[in-house]
C-alpha cells in the first residue's frame, strides 16, 4: 500500500456521492499515532491491526475489552493502534474514515467496523466498498462527501503507506501483531496472546520499559510494483 498503488485502488472504488445527511460541520483528522491512556505512560502496547481480518476480530472481541478496562483505563498503559492495511483499499478506506472522526471517535469507529466485519467485507467482494464506508461513516456524523474526501485524502493515504512500510521493516507479516514497549510479543496461537501481554505488561510495570520505536520510513524507500492485499502468515 504505497502512493501510487493504493490512490489507484481508491480511484477504482470510487463512486459518485449520493445524498445523505449533512455531516460534520469541521473535520479534524487524527495526526500520528491514536492512542488510548496517558500520553507518558511506563508501558506503551502496539497493535498492527485490520479491521477486515478476522484474527483482530477474534482478539478484538474476547480480550478488548479486558485490556481497556485493566490497564487503559486504570491509567497503566498507552494502547496505539498502526493501521496495517493488510486487504488493502478497504482497509484503508475504513482507517480514513477512523481518523476523519478525529481523537474522541477513532477507536469507536474501529470498534464499529469489527462488528460489521462480516457485511463490510461481502460489500468489498461484491463491490460496493464506497457505500458501505458511507454507511459506516454516518455513524459518526460524516457525510458521503465527508467520507469520499477523506478516503482519498493524501495524508490519510500517506498515513497508510508509512505504517505499512515501517511494519514490514520491523518483521510485522500478520495481523494483529502486537509489541510491548518495543518487544513483540508472538504467541503460538492467537488464543494465548493476551495471556503473554499481560505478563509482558506486568513485568514491564515493574522494571524499565524502553521506549517504543517510532514510525520514521528511510527518505529512499522504494514502493513496491503492486498492490499487496494479504501477507502471508495472517492470521485467521
């Protein structure tokens, strides 16, 4: 998912806008990273995640919530998500959608989008990705031509390609894929995954955590001939 190839997955998605609500009077997209918790806090968990992969809805819909609840709310950790666009265009049209909401609905859109995985991704095969990122986009108050601009937005596209890039770099070949204060953290099955981060979190609560590594894409990075919808070693 590079400049070139993924404007011209968008460019053959796109639509025309059809009517709808007004949306949002003034958007203000997510710069950087979204994050949950304390921006300085000991322990920062990475996520390099899809939300049209059913692992991530996996760990998403059994171990989410848990996490949240015992370390991000109670203020003992930073969670990021990377958006890893792993089925390319629809991926990265549901990543733009997320950052057009801005900070306060990110990570709701996500959570949104995990629960229409199943119908999100019968639109993408049978072709209608536009109107489905439309309906998932008037949740949260943005219009169709709210949703159209976003999804082809160069920062958003930019946005896309840097994570994607950088990921690969670090050895990320599936999703989700999460590291823990710069460690990544495998599991031989992804039912154990989040019985290893806890522990990893634990200990990291209770040492000195190294800080995570931040995305920075070297200047002569080479985009690749083609689109890459999947990675190999997802996992299902």
């Amino acid at each position: 998912m590079f400049p070139k190839t993924l404007a011209g997955a968008f460019a053959a998605l796109a639509l025309a806008a059809c009517g709808g609500p007004a949306g949002r009077d003034k958007i203000v997209n997510v710069e950087g990273d979204a994050f949950m918790g304390p921006k300085d806090a000991k322990v920062t968990v990475v996520e390099y995640g899809s939300p049209t992969c059913p692992g991530c809805k996996f760990w998403h819909d059994n171990f989410y919530a848990e996490m949240k609840s015992d370390y991000v709310d109670t203020n003992k950790i930073k969670f990021i998500f990377r958006e890893f666009a792993i089925h390319g265009a629809i991926d990265a049209g549901i990543f733009s959608v997320a950052r057009c909401a801005g900070t306060e609905d990110f990570f709701a859109v996500l959570d949104e989008a995990f629960a229409r995985q199943r119908d999100i991704v019968m639109a993408a095969q049978q072709g209608n990705s536009i109107p489905a990122l439309h309906s998932l986009g008037e949740k949260f108050h943005l219009s169709p031509a709210q949703v159209d601009s976003c999804i082809s937005d160069k920062q958003n596209i930019q946005r896309v390609n840097d994570v994607g890039l950088y990921a690969r770099q670090i050895d990320v070949a599936s999703t989700p894929t999460f590291f823990v204060n710069g460690v990544k953290i495998d599991a031989p099955d992804l039912k154990d995954q989040w019985g290893l981060m806890k522990a990893a979190i634990d200990s990291a609560l209770t040492g000195q955590p190294a800080a995570p590594t931040p995305i920075a894409p070297p200047a002569d990075a080479v985009a690749p001939a083609t689109p890459h919808d999947q990675v190999p070693g997802e996992q299902h």
